[in-house]
C-alpha cells in the first residue's frame, strides 16, 4: 500500500507539472519524466510483493524492482528538487522583471519599459503611435478623490485593450498620459482606432463635475516618415495631442506629415 501510495503521488504531481507544460516546456516535460519513471519504479515494487506473494518481510526486498526504485528514488526525486528549484528561481526573475516595467495601478507598460522597447534612435518607418490624454482628470481627483481618479484609469486602460490588438503596446507615460503604439497600421487605420478608444470611453459617462458633464479623452496621432526615428514620432504625436486640447478636447488631431528631403 506504501508503494501505491508513492505511485500514486508521484503520478499526480506529474500530472499537475503536465498541465503547467507551457511554461518554461522543456524544464516542465523532464520533471514530468521522472516523476512518471519514478512512479514505475513503486509500481514495480508493489508489483513483486503481490507477484512473490511476500506479504511479511523480515528483511528489504532483494529484486530487481527494488533495485530500479532505489536508483529513481536517489536520481529521479534529486532531479526532480534541482529542476523545481531552477524553475523557482526563473519565475521569480520573470516576475521581478514584470513588475519593474509595468505600471502597477493600470497594468500596462510603464514610461521605462517602453523606452527600453523602443529606442529613441530606432527607425520606426510605418509604425503609428498615438498619444492620449484624458481631459479634466484633475476636477475628478479634486472633486471625488484619488481613489475614483485611479479608478478612471483603470477603467481607460480597460477600454484600450479591448479596442487593440495583441500585437499593440500600451504604455502610461505618467499622470493621465498614454500611449499607444500599433505596428502596420495606416494613418487612416490608426485614426480609426483611436477613434473607437475615444469614443468608447465617452460612452462609459463617467461624471467630472455635478453639471452632468462626463469624462473624455483628447489623442495625437502620428505616423512613422521613411528613416524617421521614435523619438521625432512620439514628439510629433505629443505637439497632435497639444493640439486637440487646444481645439477644446475630446478629439483626435494628426500630426503633420514629415518632410523628407
């Protein structure tokens, strides 16, 4: 019953270590191996207790079957410690290095990340970026506190996600600021994405004040010129967005096309 038992462990472990196999595959599939050979090798042993019909030992078992489970035992349950303990230690630097470029409050990239992702200097030809702001921000932190303001975010974030696709890169770049970056995408196409954005997130009528007025967002929108690099984009994307506030918010504003000599 005691090698049953151990079988029976060591399968369930191999069973749960299956179900987690898409993440870090080949580490996962070994210690699914040598639990499984192990959980054998106290098959085996129970196997020539019933087979000896040996139902009282008055010394350790001398077969084969013993002899194989004492190799899994040293081999495999050592194997097994060193590669979970790998594992361990994978996980927790994945998740060091998740938390250190990720916006803790919204959950998207943060300022860092994104200038890590995209160099100031990388030729992004074709690459659309918009910038959003989210207008009035401050009279919902003054008017209903912080706490509603973080949840403004959040829920601006939300609609992002559900406008973009996975290919697409939201960053906070600080504040109420965001951006949106979206590979392959045409001026035009952009323009229509960040339009949904804007118009979804009206539609959420989240109040700003006690006159009935709701929340809104204003966007920039550039697109990458030949050779040009991040940084011009983001910049002409920035002064965009500048634009739309000042054109009285709640609206996307191009950018004005590069000139390239």
């Amino acid at each position: 019953m005691m090698n049953l038992s151990a079988a029976a462990l060591m399968l369930l472990c191999a069973g749960e270590y299956w179900r987690g196999r898409q993440d870090a595959r080949v580490a996962l599939l070994a210690n699914v191996a040598l639990y499984c050979f192990t959980a054998v090798s106290f098959l085996a042993c129970a196997m020539m207790l019933v087979i000896e019909q040996n139902w009282v030992l008055r010394a350790p078992a001398d077969n084969w079957a013993e002899d194989f489970n004492s190799i899994m035992s040293l081999v495999g349950l050592t194997g097994i410690g060193a590669i979970t303990l790998t594992l361990h230690h994978s996980r927790a630097a994945r998740r060091h290095h998740a938390e250190a470029n990720t916006d803790a409050l919204t959950g998207v990239l943060n300022r860092r990340a994104l200038f890590t992702q995209f160099d100031d200097d990388m030729v992004v030809t074709g690459l659309a970026v918009v910038m959003f702001d989210l207008d009035h921000f401050k009279q919902i932190n003054d008017r209903y506190g912080h706490a509603r303001g973080d949840l403004v975010l959040q829920q601006f974030s939300g609609v992002m996600r559900s406008q973009l696709r996975s290919a697409d890169v939201i960053a906070r770049l600080g504040g109420e600021e965001f951006c949106i970056i979206l590979p392959g995408l045409s001026r035009d196409a952009a323009r229509k994405v960040a339009e949904r954005i804007r118009s979804a997130y009206a539609a959420l009528q989240i109040p700003i004040n006690d006159h009935g007025a709701a929340a809104t967002v204003s966007a920039g929108l550039a697109t990458g010129s030949p050779s040009e690099t991040f940084s011009s984009v983001l910049s002409r994307a920035d002064a965009a967005l500048y634009k739309a506030k000042s054109a009285g918010r709640n609206q996307i504003a191009l950018a004005s096309l590069r000139l390239v000599a």
